[in-house]
C-alpha cells in the first residue's frame, strides 16, 4: 500500500521498528518537501515487501562498490521526474539512500547516502566515505556523501 509523505505534519507511518524512527521520518519528509518545491512532485513510498523490483535496481548497482547493507529496507520510493529516474530505499538503521539516474546523461549519474541524526555510520560505509553535514528543520543534522555510478542501469 502507497503513502504520501507529507512535510508538514511528520509522520512516522512505516518507519515505527526503525531506533532513529523521529529523525528518519523527518529526513523522509525533508525530501518530500525537496520534491514538492523544486519539481511539483509528491513523494510516495511503498513498504519495501512491496517492492521487491526496486531493491533488486538498488542491489545490482551498489554491487559496483561491493556494498550490501545488513540493514532491513522498510520502505522504497521509485519515480522519474523531467529526464532523471529516482530511486529511494529507507533503512530501518536510519539510512536513507537515493539513485539519481539521469536518462540523457551518464555523467550526471550517482548514489547518495544520508544518514539520520543519531545513526553511527553504517559498517558498509565507514571509512569508504566522507559525510558532509546539512541541517534539516525537519531531519535536524543530516550526514551524506555519494559515488557516481560508472555502469548502465
């Protein structure tokens, strides 16, 4: 079943099991409200049960890296706005990770890794990256870094 994430009113629907569920819930909304903003778009979410196909997108290019999160998914987004497909995976560690694929332009091709406030570096990650920080009114302090995608998708 879909959800509508809002950004006024943060909601923790689907994200309860998650340790950092408040600020997790507050960085799904800080991108509900990027979308909305910048592209009029609303950003939906699936549970992760739901969406087998798009965990399996997010698998096959991670592997470029040798990355396998042992973090459960909870919920998956998947779109495309304009000339750029997107693809959302929120863990229940507090990680949120997006694939921005743009479908005219293999240079402008990345995954981007954020981290909710109170989450450690996953164990994946650390020391393969270096997280700058961005506040959030609604996630509070955001940690992320990305890779640029190098193969076909």
């Amino acid at each position: 079943m879909s959800y509508i994430v809002g950004f006024k009113n943060v909601s923790t629907v689907g994200l309860e099991s998650s340790p950092v569920v408040e600020t997790l819930a507050g960085l799904r909304a800080n991108e509900a409200r990027y979308f909305m903003t910048k592209y009029k778009h609303e950003f939906t979410v699936v549970p992760a049960s739901e969406s087998q196909e798009a965990l399996d997108y997010v698998n096959r290019i991670l592997k470029e890296r040798n990355i396998e999160f042992a973090a459960k998914p909870l919920e998956t987004s998947q779109f495309q706005v304009e000339n750029i497909k997107f693809t959302y995976v929120f863990y229940e560690d507090g990680l949120a990770l997006n694939v921005m694929y743009t479908v005219d332009d293999p240079k402008k091709r990345a995954v981007g890794f954020k981290l909710s406030e109170g989450m450690e570096v996953p164990q994946e990650l650390e020391g393969k990256f270096k997280f700058a920080r961005q506040k959030s009114k609604l996630a509070g302090t955001i940690r992320g870094s990305f890779f640029v995608i190098k193969g076909e998708y």
